[in-house]
C-alpha cells in the first residue's frame, strides 16, 4: 500500500497512491496508517483522489482507522472519485465523515 503523509499546520494529510482499497489492500492500508497515526495529530485528511474503487473490506479499514483515533480527534476524507462517493452515500458513511470534494477544500474549511 503506497501512502505518503505531511503535516498542514495542526492537520496530518495522507494521500492514498492506490487505485483501489478493496479486500486485497484493507488490511495493508491499515497497517500503513497506523504509524502515521500514532503522532496525535487532532486531525487528519484522508485523500482519496488517486483511489477509484473501494469495497465493503475497504470501507471498513478506513471506519476501523477512524476508530482507532479515539476521543478528541477527527478524520475527514477528500477527493471521492464518483464511484467511491456512492459507496459513501448507500452505506450513510457520509454522515459519519466529513467529506470534501478535493484537498484544498478540505485544508481551507478544516484550517478555518
């Protein structure tokens, strides 16, 4: 799982590099976000633009990265591609994350 991460003022970004999150990568993803995570960071943005599927396995991985946060911190995602918005959408994830239409609009409303 290709993932890169950098720091936006109080914002931990991490940019997915994978075309799909699905069975195959959930538990990758997983363990590629763990460390990235374990800085404290209150906030961090998920973009997803390079991502044009995700399944059920991979939805899960990212709820189970939220999870793993705990109290006090949050997580947004950016950059859905149609498909992967949909996912979102019939599942009602979309009530659970904040979700953006690309990163810079995700860094201006969370830098706010």
């Amino acid at each position: 799982m290709e993932i890169s991460s950098r720091t936006e003022g109080q914002l931990l970004v991490v940019s997915v590099h994978e075309p799909r999150i699905d069975a195959a990568a959930a538990i990758s993803f997983k363990d590629a976000m763990r460390p990235l995570l374990s800085d404290g960071h209150p906030s961090v943005v998920v973009d997803l633009q390079e991502v044009g599927f995700i399944d059920s396995s991979g939805l899960g991985a990212i709820v189970a990265t939220f999870k793993s946060l705990g109290p006090g911190r949050s997580m947004a995602l950016a950059g859905l591609a149609p498909a992967v918005q949909q996912v979102f959408s019939l599942t009602r994830m979309d009530t659970v994350f904040r979700l953006f239409p690309t990163l810079d609009r995700a860094l201006g409303a969370l830098e706010a």
